[in-house]
C-alpha cells in the first residue's frame, strides 16, 4: 500500500499536527506500507525572514517528505499556525499526485487551505481525514459554504479526542472514529538522575499560556534553583514579553526551535514538563511526549487535556492560575521520590495507551476498511 500523508501546515516550524504526521510515517512504514508526506517548506533567504519573525528549521525536508509551497501566519483557533497559501501549490498538488499514483491519501485538518482542501479535490483514490483542532472553528463560515462540500468525499473520518469530535461535528455531523495522537515509546526511559530544570514546549501563542509560567517562575527559581528550558517559541517574543509585563528573568532559557532528537534530550534531562495552556488544546500531546521520556507534568485542567492526563504522572492546576502553578511545581521539585514515582508511572501509561507502534495498526485497519468501501457502510448501519 502507498499512502500519501498531507499536512496544510508548514514543514520548516513545529507544531503538534506536524509531528503527528512525522511519527505516523516513520510507524506505517515499520508495518510495511510505503509513504509521502505532503507539507509546505519554507526554505532560508529574505522572503522567509519577511513572512516569518520567529526561528524555525530551513534546512531542506528529508526523504519522504515533499514540499509543495511557502506559508504564512494566518490567525486561527486562538493560534498562528503556517499555512499553505502559494499560487504554485494548485499545480504541484496535480502533478505530484499524478506521478505518485497513492493508493490512499490521509489528509489532516482537511478543511485547512491549501494543500488539504486541494488534496481533497483532486483525489482519485480513497481518501481518509484526521481532524485535531477543538473549539469554536470559527473558520468554518468560509469554509463550509465555499468547500465544505468536498468532505463528502471522505471514505472514512477520524477524530484524535472526543474535544475534536464535537467541534467538527457542529460544522459537519459525520461518523469520526477516534484515533488518538501517538507517540514513539522508547523501550525504556529512567525517571531517576535528572538536571534541575523544567521545560515548556510551544510556540508564544497566548493560549500555550506562556505568560502564566513567567509569572510564576521568579519564585520557583528562587525556592529551587532550577532552569526553565522554553522550547519551541522564538526567542525575541520571549524577551519582549519578560520586558512587556517586567518580568525577571534568571534561570530563563530561550533555545528556540530544537530538532526531534534534542527535543528528546531535552525531555529525559528534565525534572518536569509544564504545561499551563488556557484552552483550544484537542489533544495533550505535550503530555505525551514528556509520558514517554518518563518525566512528570504539571498541566493545567482544561479539556483537551483532561483525556491524557493521569494523576499518578502528574499535578493538575487550572488554567491562568499562577499560584497554584508555581506551588505545584516547587512541591514536586521538593520531594525528589514522589517526582519518580510519578515519571516511572508516566512511562507506563504512554506505553500502555499511545504507542504508535498500536496505532498505526488501528489506521492501517481504518484505511483497510475505507478502501473496500466497509467504514462509511458500517458507520451508517450503526445509525
């Protein structure tokens, strides 16, 4: 089988969507079935610094990945994600697809332009769909009248939460089956002999509520010392926040984008993964990410993450409460077992429920059944 993966966003800056795509190739591929990933790239030069303020990874894709457009910063859902947006795209689009001849294409958020939607309508094979986005979709008044049409043509239709599920279904009711986000589990992951630093991942969007953690952190690193490692948002937001709200900052680092393999470095050096996102998260896939590098979490109690989240691998604390997150965090960093305990169990649960290495059988069942007709039929008769 030859799938092709598209994701509307850009390849050049991170983001949960991206790396869902990234893991699910490297897991179909250990099953057998060979694929593409269709993303947008933003290569360096002057027209990447004009459209695009932060850092981000401009070096050319690696096999298997094909670029087919720049992106710009469109607002969207609370965020700023890169999306597709090139006159080029349309073409490249048809001649890739003509060349590549897929079997099956697998379209994440297939209501995001460009490359989703173009997918969709130049498709000459089953197609199935992956919806992440939660929340209100406010897009989704342009878009359904304009192309919604075209998720009629969908064989078969997954949501990665139930938070998912129900935003997509106030604009398209459909049969979604749930498919969580996976992450690739390493055999094994120690909880014990840690540096003294937390990390955050994401990008300055303000519902990543990166501003919550800078307020808390002066105390935190006066009452324990540690560093805290902000991974992903550009460095010169950061600081233009610190001075915008005058906030302190020692212990503060700002790294910036960091491949999959420091990202993974950095998760098994840390004491604590915190993640005080406000709302808009379908899915806790930060959460995760630190589960499988057996690290604890401190998130906030939202709803997107509310269906990762386990209290023996962590601390929930709500949302925009700098207080609460700032006592959780120096209660776990004081008392060294319990922080153990908690990252041994952390690992235990990613293994148990998100291992790619299961998932990618469930998709690979799912595309099974869209290709010989049996998951739309089977969801109408459950009806």
């Amino acid at each position: 089988m030859k799938v092709g993966i598209v994701v509307p966003y850009s390849w050049s800056y991170w983001g949960g969507v991206l790396e869902h795509a990234q893991n699910q190739a490297v897991a179909l591929r250990e099953l057998g079935v060979e694929t593409r990933t269709i993303v947008g790239s933003d290569p360096p030069g002057w027209l990447t610094r004009i459209l695009h303020p932060r850092s981000g990874r401009h070096d050319p894709p690696p096999d298997g990945v094909i670029p087919v457009g720049r992106s710009v910063i469109v607002p969207a859902n609370d965020s700023l994600p890169n999306i597709i947006l090139s006159p080029g795209t349309y073409p490249r689009m048809k001649r890739l697809l003509e060349r590549e001849r897929f079997d099956l294409i697998h379209v994440h958020e297939p209501m995001t332009p460009a490359i989703s939607v173009i997918a969709l309508a130049l498709a000459r094979c089953t197609t199935v769909a992956t919806f992440h986005a939660s929340g209100n979709l406010g897009w989704m008044r342009i878009g359904m009248p304009v192309w919604g049409g075209l998720l009629d043509r969908l064989d078969a239709r997954i949501a990665v939460s139930e938070q998912a599920r129900a935003s997509i279904a106030r604009w398209a009711p459909a049969h979604d089956e749930i498919v969580p986000n996976g992450i690739l589990v390493p055999e094994r992951a120690e909880a014990g002999g840690r540096e003294n630093k937390i990390t955050f991942i994401g990008r300055h969007d303000p519902r990543k509520g990166l501003l919550t953690l800078l307020k808390a952190w002066p105390e935190i690193h006066r009452r324990t010392g540690a560093t805290l490692r902000v991974i992903g948002a550009d460095p010169l937001s950061v600081r233009l926040l610190l001075s915008r709200h005058r906030l302190r900052e020692e212990g503060l680092e700002v790294p910036g984008f960091l491949s999959e393999e420091e990202l993974s470095a950095e998760l098994t050096s840390a004491k604590l993964l915190v993640a005080p996102s406000l709302g808009g998260e379908s899915f806790g896939m930060v959460l995760t990410r630190a589960f499988a590098a057996a690290t604890p979490v401190v998130a906030s109690d939202i709803p997107g993450y509310r269906d990762v989240f386990d209290e023996r691998a962590g601390v929930a604390v709500p949302p925009g409460d700098d207080e609460a997150l700032k006592n959780a965090v120096i209660e776990l960093l004081e008392d060294e077992p319990r922080r153990q305990r908690m990252g041994e169990a952390a690992w235990e649960i990613v293994r148990e429920r998100y291992d790619w290495r299961d998932i990618a059988k469930r998709l690979l069942s799912i595309y099974e059944r869209a290709i010989d007709g049996s998951f739309n039929a089977d969801a109408a008769a459950a009806e």
